[in-house]
C-alpha cells in the first residue's frame, strides 16, 4: 500500500538490497528505486519539489574520494571513469527515452526516511521527465516522477495511462510521525501503519498540511473520525 510504514529489514528483504546506494537503476530488471533520506547527518540530502501528484528529486553526488574531497561542490558524475553510466546515467536515458516515446515509463518505487530504523514506501512512480540545474557551484541532474495507482504488479507491463496518485509530502509524514506517536491515531496499535487523508482528498483534504493526514492501521483505514469532516 502506498505511503505505509516499512521497517528497515522489511524494506531491506522486500528489495533484496539496502540503501547504500540512493538510487538503483533496473533493480530485478523490472522496476528501479529510489532512497529519500530525512536524517541531518546524511551525507546525500535530497532535494525535493512537490505538487499534487508529481515529484520532482535530485541525483545524486559523486563519491568521496581520491581528489573529490567534496562532492557537494561538483557536477554530479553521468558517467564513471571508465565510461560506465552512473545512476544519473541510467535513470537520465531512461527518462529523455520516456519522455521521446522511445520507451515506456520506468516504474520506481519510492522510499521515505523517517528515522533510523523506520522508512515509509511512498508507492509507485513513472520516470517521465529529467533536465540539468545549474546551482552557485555545480550542475545537478533533475528527475521527475508521477504518482500513480494500479501499477504495483512487478510482472506486468507498465500502465502507460495509471491514474494518477496524491502524495503525501515527506515533510508532512514526519510531522504526522510524531505527533502521533508513530501509532495508529484511533487505536494505539503500532503495526500495519500507513497515512491515511483523514479528509477526503478530492473534496475537502490538501496533504500539503499535517493535520488533513493522520497515521492509522489497516483495521481504521475508512474510520470516520469528527475531524475527518470539514466544520
């Protein structure tokens, strides 16, 4: 489910692989993702822009090493020293061939810190789009994913016309996160949590703003709650 909570040795197991890296191309051959880390001291702080149902992330920074002592202040690598593509290589062809109509859309899952050993999956994502900025000191590669909902199944082809999902901006999960104590804001319970519009979106909710959205378990997904109507 969308913008549920998933431990790290969850996600881990899910994906067969950790977040060493901040974003992995062609992952099974059939899906690619991406890490969003919320953490101070991460080395890679992501930048984000959202709207409604899009996203727009950054690439990610060269490695630390040898004569690059910080990456903050240079490009961020398309290729490697050898030629190899980097993961902005790969997830940059991807995009200009989706966005040309040489390819469909690369389909990312999405995941959120939100502490050290907690993360949300923020669901499925089409690649669409990417471009260069350039910052004060260096040029960054952009990447913009949509938001879409029936697209989970791996063994299927992807769903070129998915209709498009709300998101639920990372900054806002954190907020939600502890203000409710990382329980569901009904029962208490602490396991199968996600976030959950407690308004309806279309009608009444943003999920720009912490209190349209509250935690809740798979057992008070459709609890109505007073505040779940406008006054």
């Amino acid at each position: 489910m969308s913008d549920s909570v998933i431990s790290y040795p969850e996600l881990c197991s899910r994906e067969g692989t950790t977040h060493q890296q901040t974003m992995i191309f062609g992952l099974g051959r059939n899906h690619s993702v991406i890490f969003l880390s919320l953490l101070a001291n991460e080395n890679y702080r992501d930048r984000l822009k959202y709207s409604k149902t899009t996203l727009v992330c950054e690439g990610h920074d060269a490695m630390k090493r040898g004569s690059c002592l910080n990456p903050w202040m240079v490009d961020q690598p398309l290729n490697h020293p050898s030629g190899v593509p980097t993961q902005n290589g790969k997830f940059h062809a991807a995009a200009q061939a989706a966005r040309l109509g040489q390819r469909l859309p690369e389909r990312v899952r999405i995941y959120e810190r939100l502490s050290s050993r907690i993360w949300s999956y923020s669901g499925v994502f089409h690649l669409v789009d990417s471009w260069t900025e350039r910052d004060k000191f260096r040029t960054v590669y952009k990447f913009k994913l949509i938001a879409v909902e029936g697209d989970d199944n791996l063994e299927e082809r992807v769903q070129l016309n998915a209709r498009r999902r709300c998101l639920i901006p990372r900054d806002v999960k954190l907020e939600v996160w502890q203000r409710d104590g990382g329980k569901c804001s009904i029962c208490g319970a602490t396991d199968d949590l996600h976030f959950a519009h407690s308004r309806p979106f279309a009608k009444y909710g943003t999920a720009a703003k912490a209190d349209c959205v509250q935690l809740r378990c798979a057992r008070h997904d459709h609890v109505r709650t007073p505040s779940s109507t406008p006054s």
